[in-house]
C-alpha cells in the first residue's frame, strides 16, 4: 500500500454494496485500479461494509486503499459526516460514485471539498414495464441544481442512457454510455474447473445443465424459469437446473420446486464467490438470466457469452443490447415460461446451434464488453488519457 501523502492523484469510488464475492463491481474496481497504477494515480475503494477476504485479496494492489462508508445511499447526517472525513483524508482529485441514488448532497460536499472532477454511473434497473419519460417540471429543477457539480453521468447501456437523458434530471450532453463489461477468460482455465463444479454441487454429471447466475428473488424471473423447468423436464428428463446466488426468497423457491415435483433437478447452490473462475458457466450448457423487472444491463448475461455459452433471457431494458435473438441466444417476452421452455429445449436439443451462439457470443463480448477497453474509455473520460 502507498503511503497516503504521497500525492493527491487519487480517485475516490463510493460503492453502495457490499462486497462479499468477486463479482462484475469488483473486477471492475479491480481494473480500474490496476489502469490507474499504470498512470501513477491512487486508488481509494469505498464500499458499504467490509470486504470478504477473499475480495480483499482481490482488490490489494499496491496502490489501493479500501474504505467503509456504511449505507451511503440513507441520507442520513452520518454517511455524510462519514464522506466528509473521506474526502479530508484522502483529497481525491475524482469522485467517482456507484450505487447511491443521483438526488444526494455527496457532489456538492465533493465540490466544496476542492474535489476537480466528480462522475456519477447510474447502475438502477428500472421495475417491469417502465417506459422512459420526462420527469415532473419540479423533479427536473430539483434534479438540474442538484447534479451541478457532477462533470458527468456515465449510463451502463444505450437503455440506462434513454432512461436519463428522457426523465430530464440531468443535461444530456454530460451522459456518455460506456458499457458494463467483464473479464474475457482462458477457457482451459475455467473449463477444467467444470466437473468440480458439478461435483462439489452434487449435480449429476449425465444431465445437460441449465444455469442462472442472479439474486434469488421474484424480480428475476425465477417463479417463471421453475415454470419452464416443469415443461423442460417432462419433455427432456435428463436436464438439470442450478441457481446460483442467494435471497430472501431461498426457502420460498426450494418449497416451489417441491411443489411442482422438480426438486430432484434443481439445485440452489447460494453464493459462488467467483462464478466463471469456479466453473459455473463451463459447467452449463445454456445460460438464463429471465428477469421482469428492465435491467440496465446483465453482467451475468456478459460473463456467459465471454464464456462461450447460449443465453436464454427476457427482452426488457438493456438485455437486447446484450443478446442478439437467434443469434447469441434467445430472448422472450418477460414471465412467458412456455417461451422460456421452448427456447432452452431448442438450444439443448441442438449442440451445434449451442455452440454457433457460443462463439458469436463470445465474438461480441470481446467486442463490446471487455472489461480493459472499457475501462480505457472511462480513464480518457477522466481526463487522464487523450
């Protein structure tokens, strides 16, 4: 770790999660990170709690501090005491926040700080059926006074970028879109660690798999993909479903499969720290991320095609930006189970299908979600690279 007063060329990110496995906002954090070593900057990592160790480890580049900021989301005087003393002991030059809602008093308190350049990315899905609108003339005030002092709002998707630009909050001249993204992987390295998967997860090794990687709550489609599982398997008995993640609604979920007699093919793993580097997606044959609500993007669905694998996933919010129908997978309507089926049975009765939509998946990850470029495109946004 460097010593804090070595200069002020540091970037502050406030992260409103908590961070307990390597998922997409940790390799990201670690990315940015390693881009801000290369040009002598440090880099100080906020985050709701205290990492696991294991993301610890992670993140523990020679130029990285991490920090605790609890609930910087609550608008309560603490966090913003807390973010204060932030600021007077680090004196970021940037302040990067994630995760916090875009009405909060942290831009003008960084400004006032001496902060030069404050971002904000909006990293909101909206609920199900929201339609991008123009936000209430006094909202629009309130949100132009209050977002000032940001230099820019950064929109994980053309999607999250119509959303802001249409409510009217925010100039939309200081949006810019750069894309989630993901490491692209070995596929040696994760598809050796496949069987483990399989093994350490009591999944039987002859049956095809159904994957999705997601919280496990009704907003992400899983009453409508348990549907599915019901018509797959009695088309199909030799396919397995495992849900990896965790959620109020576990035990709802483990009872739902009792219920409609699948339980025998559905496994709910709970949290897998690191889901591509623990085999999780070289164990699938397809991958599903089958939400209601209108995701912004779908870091799942990205890591899937960085791995090759088909994705099944519901055409809402940013996902068809993601997803090519018919061609990198399938998308279907939201909460059409029978779709969901149809769809997952034709990419497991067709391996050569599986495997075209892999590789162009892949092909498309590399192009438009790889983590390193996309991190490049935030640096120069920075300022710090032309």
């Amino acid at each position: 770790m460097l010593n804090m007063n070595s200069n002020n060329r540091t970037v502050l990110s406030v992260f409103d999660i908590d961070s307990f496995r390597i998922g997409g906002t940790e390799a990201y954090a670690r990315e940015l990170s390693s881009q801000l070593a290369d040009h002598g900057w440090r880099s100080v990592l906020c985050f709701n709690n205290n990492p696991s160790e294991p993301v610890r480890r992670y993140l523990s580049l020679a130029n990285v501090n991490i920090e605790v900021l609890r609930e910087p989301s609550a608008r309560v005087w603490r966090a913003v005491r807390d973010f204060n003393r932030l600021l007077r002991r680090h004196r970021p030059k940037i302040v990067h926040l994630h995760h916090v809602p875009l009405m909060s008093a942290y831009p003008w308190i960084a400004r006032f700080d001496s902060v030069r350049k404050v971002f904000y990315t909006d990293h909101w899905s909206r609920p199900a059926s929201y339609i991008p609108h123009r936000s209430a003339l006094w909202k629009r005030i309130v949100g132009r006074v209050i977002s000032m002092p940001i230099t820019s709002v950064v929109a994980v998707s053309d999607y999250g970028k119509q959303c802001m630009a249409s409510s009217g909050l925010v100039d939309s001249k200081r949006i810019w879109r750069i894309y989630n993204a993901v490491e692209l992987v070995d596929e040696g390295r994760s598809e050796k660690f496949a069987a483990r998967f399989c093994e350490r997860f009591s999944i039987p090794g002859n049956r095809s798999l159904v994957v999705q990687v997601s919280w496990l709550i009704p907003e992400k489609g899983i009453p409508d993909l348990f549907s599915a599982a019901r018509e797959v398997i009695s088309r199909k008995p030799d396919v397995h479903f495992a849900l990896v993640g965790e959620g109020q609604y576990r035990d709802q979920f483990a009872k739902q499969a009792q219920e409609l007699g699948i339980a025998g093919h559905v496994t709910l793993t709970g949290t897998v720290f690191n889901p591509t580097d623990e085999g999780v997606y070289a164990a699938a044959d397809v991958v599903c991320q089958v939400s209601r609500w209108e995701e912004i993007f779908g870091w799942t669905i990205a890591e899937a095609m960085a791995c090759s694998r088909p994705v099944v996933a519901t055409r809402v919010g940013g996902i068809p930006e993601l997803v090519s129908d018919g061609l990198t997978g399938f998308l279907v309507p939201p909460g059409d189970s029978a779709a969901i089926a149809e769809k997952i049975l034709a990419l497991l009765n067709d391996g050569e299908m599986r495997s075209r939509m892999g590789q162009m998946g892949q092909k498309v990850a590399k192009e438009h979600f790889d983590l390193k470029k996309n991190v490049r495109e935030l640096i120069r946004l920075y300022g710090l690279i032309t």
